[in-house]
C-alpha cells in the first residue's frame, strides 16, 4: 500500500504559523508539500500583529528539509486574501491546497 504523499503540491496554511496550522505544516512538510505558512500574528481577537511569528515558523520548517515561505498578510480583508494567492503562485506557480485555519474575528475573506 502507497502512503499518501504530497509531493510537490502546494498547500496554503492560514494561521500556519502556531498551534493547528503549524500542526498541519509539520504533518504536511515530510509527506512533500510546498508550504505557504501565512500567519500575520494577531492575537485571537484580532487584535495586534507579529510578522514574525510567520516568519520563523517558515525557517523553521526549511531547517528541517522542506519547502516553506512565510505570508504575513491578513485574512481579514479581501486584499489580504490576494496577496496571500499571489505568494503562493509567485513562489511556487500553483495552489493545491487551502487549509483555512485562521479566523480572526469571524473574517471570512478567502
């Protein structure tokens, strides 16, 4: 029986940078994905930002042998939504995958 991979599909995490998001990159990542970890690191309210949340869990997960870039945009807005599209497609030419993790305050924009 063939294990599933993920080889070289591209796979989107919002909210990748922390908690179940990062789960899922960390599952993701050894099974072959591309991975987009986007993450502009509010709090749970929406409150705030961190860039860099998203940004180390991104070199993190390239330390450990896989393909990872860091999205530091927001859910929240619908131009946030394009550029975290537009990261994946000028970094790897497609998206496979969307994992919708991140919903800061009820933002549904994707």
């Amino acid at each position: 029986m063939n294990p599933l991979r993920f080889d070289d599909r591209v796979v989107v995490i919002t909210g990748g940078a922390r908690g179940l998001g990062r789960a899922y990159a960390e599952l993701l990542g050894p099974l072959g994905a591309k991975l987009v970890i986007n993450d502009n690191g509010s709090a749970l309210s929406g409150a705030g930002s961190d860039v860099g949340v998203a940004v180390e869990a991104a070199a993190a997960l390239r330390s450990s042998g896989f393909e990872a870039v860091a999205s530091t945009d927001s859910v929240a807005t619908p131009e946030g939504g394009k550029a975290i599209i537009e990261c994946a497609l000028d970094t790897f030419g497609r998206i496979d995958v969307l994992s919708y993790n991140a919903d800061v305050g009820g933002a549904h924009q994707l």
